[in-house]
C-alpha cells in the first residue's frame, strides 16, 4: 500500500511538469480508497485561468471522474500549502484530508495565515498533515524563483 511520501512524491513529478511550462511548480494528486483519482500541476499561465491550481484541476478532474462533486473520504497531496480559492474548493469538496509539503507564508489557508480547512465556524472541516518532502516540496519553488530572477536580472542588462 502506497504511503503518504510515495503520493507527495507523485505530486512533485507533477510539480516538475509545471516548471517545465514555466507555471509555478505546485503538483497535486488526489486520492480515494488508496486509488489515484486524479493528478494535475498549475497551469493558469497556460490556460489562462487564474483558478487552474494544481488542486483545483485534481478536483474538477476526480469530480468528472467519480461523477459526483463530493469527494468525502479523499485525500489530497500537495507540495504547498492550498491557498483561500484552493481550501474552498476543498471544503466544498467535502474532502476528509489534506496533506501537503511545504508552507505558504504569503497565501497559505491550511495554517499560515488562515486556518479554514480547520474552522469549526464552517460546516465541514478537513484532517491536514503537513511537512511531508517538506525540503523537496520547498527546494523546488526556490529553484523556481531563483531562476526566474536569474532571466528577469539577465534581460535588464
């Protein structure tokens, strides 16, 4: 049975993919009964969408999948923590757990600088895990930026 790290480690491949096309490299892969339901990584540069985030996708995906909108019992794998559009989403989803690397300091809602997934106000609250590939899930948002620094300092010149 595959584990919390072999799943986090799908969702950075997915993450990659996204560097690759120079979106943000946030990967996602959603669960069910230890079935993968559903991959994707940000593509709003490509779509042209703002709301193409990595969970976003898996979810729309798993929902189109399963036929039904509600998730209850997934869990979602996540190299950064979900944002406010993302966790309501999740919540919406009824999802029973998420699970992500790293945090967002400037737009995380799993804990940073909101804790919605957890909110006892709201209807449904969510089981979050987090630190899993903390360093992997961390190192490649840097690389990221660093090189996208890189191009905008060489293309000042």
């Amino acid at each position: 049975m595959l584990a919390d790290t072999d799943f986090m480690k799908i969702a950075l491949q997915e993450a990659n993919a996204g560097f690759s096309h120079d979106e943000v490299p946030v990967g996602a892969v959603l669960v069910q009964n230890a079935q993968i339901l559903a991959q994707a990584h940000n593509a709003p540069i490509s779509r042209q969408d703002p709301s193409a985030h990595a969970e976003m996708l898996a979810i729309r995906r798993a929902a189109e999948k399963t036929g039904n909108y509600r998730l209850t019992g997934a869990t979602l794998y996540v190299t950064l923590e979900p944002c406010v559009m993302c966790a309501g989403a999740i919540l919406q989803a009824r999802l029973a757990r998420v699970v992500f690397g790293t945090r967002d300091p400037k737009a995380g809602a799993a804990g940073s600088l909101y804790n919605i997934l957890s909110d006892p106000r709201l209807n449904h609250q969510v089981i979050v895990t987090e630190g899993i590939l903390k360093d992997e899930c961390a190192d490649i948002l840097s690389r990221f930026f660093k090189e996208k620094r890189v191009r905008a300092d060489s293309a000042g010149e």
